[in-house]
C-alpha cells in the first residue's frame, strides 16, 4: 500500500497527523479512542483501532459524546471546521471534517471538498501500523465517509474522485460497472425493475461496447427520470462501483446494508459490532 498521507488531500492536516502518530507509538499509556455513536464514527474507529491491535499499544474504545478523561486520546468529532491536532497538548487528538484541495483543474483552479473522518483516520492509523495486515483489508473503505457525505448528493466531489483514483492505481480496489458486480445489493438501486439488473448482468459479458451502453442507459434512466439519486451519485452507483480484493459485493452495498443494521439496533451496540465486524473481516 502506498503511503495515505502522500496524498494531496491531507497536505495541510498531514503534520498533525504524523505528530500525533509519534506520540502514540511511544507512549506506555492507555489510548481512549472516542466518537459519536455513529455509522461514520464506527468507520472511523475501526481502523484506528486495528493499528493499534497490530502495534500492540493499549487502548480502550468509547462511543460517546462526552469529554474524554484520559490524558491521551483520540476524538472524532462530526462538526466541520474544528482544527485538527492537540487540544491542550499534543497527545490529545481531535480528527474533525477538514476543507481540503482534493484535484487542481487543468487551468490550476483549486477544486476544494471535505476530508472525511473516516479517510483521516485511516491515514493516521497507516501512520501507526505501516504494516497492518488488517488496515490493507479495510483499505477501500477510506473512501465510505465521503459516500455517506452529502457532497454527492449536491455535485461533483473531488476529494471522493481524487481518492477513489488514488486506491485504483496502488490496486486496492477496482472499479467498474455495476453488471460486473456479482452480488450487488438491489436496494440500492430500487429505481431499476425488479430482475432487470440480474438479467442484463447475465449476458453482460456477451455485449460490445455499444451494447453496454445501452444497457447502462437502461438501468439509469428510471433515475434521471424521477431527479433522484443525483447525476453525481447516479454515476458513481452505475458506472464506477467501488470493489475490493476479493469481494463478492460492492462498497456502496456494504455501506446500505449497515445502515439498515444502524437503523435498527441500539446506537452504540450497533456502532460497536460495525466497527468489530470491519476489524475482523474488512468487509460486512
């Protein structure tokens, strides 16, 4: 894996990062790793708390909105703009929504998003454990806390584009068209015909590549009719899927179907067992 923070989204966060990575690898002390109850605080956690695993640093795990009460932690917090790094020293660290340079346009225009919690965390905690085996399987949900972010909901996001790029080209993730999924959660797509999908996917490998347009055309214009999911979102769900090493159903699946399983648990039981799951499996 290549090194997260060499990515130009976190230039401006990335000295924090690295002092606060120091600290936590040397110290002898407990670390309190806490957030809010979740669905992105749980995926901010959970490799956070598998570098700590594999470097063997004490750690106890919190979903909570409350103040810390250790002398060294690690806070995610959900509000944007709070500045990253100490809050009294440097062994108090809060990871919050950053405004960062995500790709500069051929004209060198900044094209600015928001650095997740979650895509934060990940660098930090490859900062930790360069080596972790268990991070290079959680390594395409870097990019779940800018899908769960409304960017895509409004326009283009380019710190989301820059990323997903970023994982293609070291090979952590592929992407491709939705037909090419094999088990596509079809509750994400509730706009398409039921068994629609199933069929075109069926004879997908049959199709030249007008044929595949065609077919991609069919399956979006439901959407584009009713306005919903957005052109950006709508592109991202149907042309450029997100899949890992080996898996068998795509990112934007995984991360619907732990949201049914937020919707329906106890928020900080639900949290706690996405965050265990991740850590274990990688995948949901």
């Amino acid at each position: 894996m290549r090194q997260l923070i060499e990515h130009q989204s976190f230039y401006s966060i990335r000295e924090s990062l690295e002092r606060s990575a120091e600290i936590f690898t040397r110290t002898g002390e407990p670390i309190l790793i806490l957030s809010p109850p979740t669905l992105k605080g749980a995926l901010s956690i959970a490799p956070l708390e598998a570098s700590l695993i594999d470097e063997n640093i004490p750690y106890r795990r919190r979903f909570s909105t409350e103040k810390p009460n250790y002398s060294k932690f690690i806070r995610i917090v959900e509000n944007p703009g709070i500045k990253n790094g100490g809050i009294t020293n440097i062994s108090e660290t809060t990871i919050s929504p950053q405004t960062v340079e995500g790709l500069r346009g051929k004209r060198g225009d900044s094209r600015k998003g928001t650095l997740s919690t979650v895509a934060q965390a990940h660098a930090l905690a490859q900062i930790i454990s360069p080596s972790s085996q268990r991070l290079r399987r959680m390594r395409p949900w870097v990019l779940s806390g800018n899908w769960i972010g409304d960017a895509l909901d409004t326009t283009y996001d380019p710190v989301y584009t820059s990323l997903r790029d970023f994982l293609s080209d070291e090979g952590s993730i592929k992407i491709v068209p939705v037909p090419e999924i094999p088990n596509p959660e079809k509750g994400n797509y509730d706009w398409i015909e039921e068994g629609e999908l199933d069929r075109i996917s069926k004879i997908w490998d049959t199709f030249d590549i007008n044929q595949k347009e065609m077919a991609m055309d069919s399956l979006a214009e439901p959407a584009i009719v009713r306005n919903t999911p957005t052109t950006a979102r709508l592109e991202e769900l149907i042309w450029h899927c997100i899949i890992g090493v080996d898996w068998q159903t795509d990112l934007a699946s995984q991360i619907f179907k732990l949201s049914e399983i937020w919707g329906e648990s106890d928020q900080r039981r639900a949290a706690s067992d996405i965050a265990d799951l991740l850590i274990s499996k990688g995948t949901s």
